[in-house]
C-alpha cells in the first residue's frame, strides 16, 4: 500500500481533481448509467463528496476500506469504482440491511468487495484486520458516535482517511448528534477537518464547482447538493 497523508484541504482536493480527471468522467458517466439501470437506488451521497470519496481512495491507495452503512449501495458502487481503478484494494461493508447486494454491479463486486449483514457495534467488536480508509454513514446519532469515537477509532491508525456523512446538513451540526461529537473529539485532538458542505463550506463548495465547470465535470449525475460530508485524517 502506498497512502497518501496530504492534508485534506481546497488546494489537494483541486489538485486531484486535475490529476484524475479523466477517471472521474468515466466514473460518472458509470454511475449516471447505474441509476437508469437501478431506478430504485437511492442516491445518499452527493456529487462532490461521492466524488472527493473516489479521489481521496485513488490517491491513498487503500488496502482495505470499511464502510459502515451502505443502504443501496451507492456509496458501495463508488468506493468500490475507485478500487477498481487503483487495481487494488478490497472494500468490508457493514450494515444491518443488504439491500446493496442487490444494486452492486457484480463485476465490481468479485474479488473486491464483502458484505457484513449486522449491527457495525457487533460485527466490528474484536476486529483483527487493518483499516486503510474508514467511510461511516450509518445512525446519525450521538450514541452511535460515542460508539465509533470510542470504540473503533482507536483500532484505525494515525494518517488514515476517514469520512463521515451528514455532519454538515446546516452550518453546524445539530446540538445533539453525531456530528456534534465529532467535532468535540476532532477538537480536543487539535485535529482538523474538511467539507464541501453548500451550507457550512459556501467558499469551498463555490470554488470546487468552478473546477468542476473548467474541467468538463459540472453536469449533476443527480440531483442532491448539500454534500455534508466531513473529511479527516485520523490524527
């Protein structure tokens, strides 16, 4: 494995959309072409923060990604994209319905990817594998999050990427959830963090659709625009 431990900011983030650009437009073509194959599939990952997903994995050359919460499988579909073009790396699901395994393409899927039915709390108790990249978008509350804080960052090691998912719906996280817990453990770590957020980030959402539009990258593949992902290297 090769990872990357650039800071995740703007300038690395305009710097990988340059570098795979041309991945990118045919990844995306696939994933427009994905939902008129699978109209049911909900889309729970917007554009730039699907997208910073598939660049931060290019670049850091993952061995092993864990997600935790796929519920179609688009983020699934995404990750594992990026897995594929690396020609490397394997992709541990974790969640308690397994509706992706209905919607991940197979020749994505084999040799690649392993689904985990259950509960994250259980199914990730005692783990004996190592954590490259870490993707949580699962129950958005702050027990949970006290659980991951708690309990599971301590097994992923200084460096790695993690991301987690409707951290940044408004400019702050709700005063009692998962987001809110984050920030406080991000915080009393002197850890830092980044977002595309359209609500939280506005700069940074406005500058990374203008290299979008100068890179031929700007047409929606849906129709979400929020993107309140929130980024971090594992301090």
């Amino acid at each position: 494995m090769n990872q990357t431990f650039a800071e995740i900011g703007l300038d690395h983030v305009t710097d990988l959309y340059r570098e795979f650009q041309d991945d990118l437009r045919t990844v995306r073509k696939e994933q427009r072409e994905l939902r008129v194959l699978r109209p049911g599939m909900k889309t729970q990952l917007d554009d730039l923060e699907a997208e910073i997903t598939y660049l931060l994995i290019r670049a850091g050359r993952p061995a092993t990604v864990v997600e935790i919460g796929s519920l179609h499988g688009w983020s699934t579909t995404w990750i594992l994209r990026a897995l594929r073009d690396n020609r490397a790396g394997s992709l541990i699901t974790h969640d308690l319905i397994g509706n992706a395994r209905h919607n991940v393409p197979a020749d994505l899927a084999d040799g690649r990817w392993t689904f985990v039915p259950g509960d994250a709390r259980e199914t990730l108790r005692d783990h004996r594998h190592t954590i490259d990249h870490l993707f949580i978008d699962a129950a958005h509350t702050a027990s949970f999050a006290r659980w991951f804080v708690g309990d599971l960052f301590p097994t992923v090691r200084p460096g790695v990427t993690v991301s987690v998912h409707d951290v940044f719906h408004g400019r702050r996280p709700w005063p009692v959830s998962e987001g809110r817990v984050l920030l406080s453990w991000l915080a009393a770590r002197g850890a830092g963090h980044f977002t595309a957020s359209r609500r939280a980030a506005p700069p940074v959402n406005r500058r990374l659709r203008e290299v979008k539009e100068s890179l031929g990258l700007l047409t929606p593949v849906h129709d979400g625009h929020d993107d309140p992902m929130l980024f971090f290297r594992m301090p």
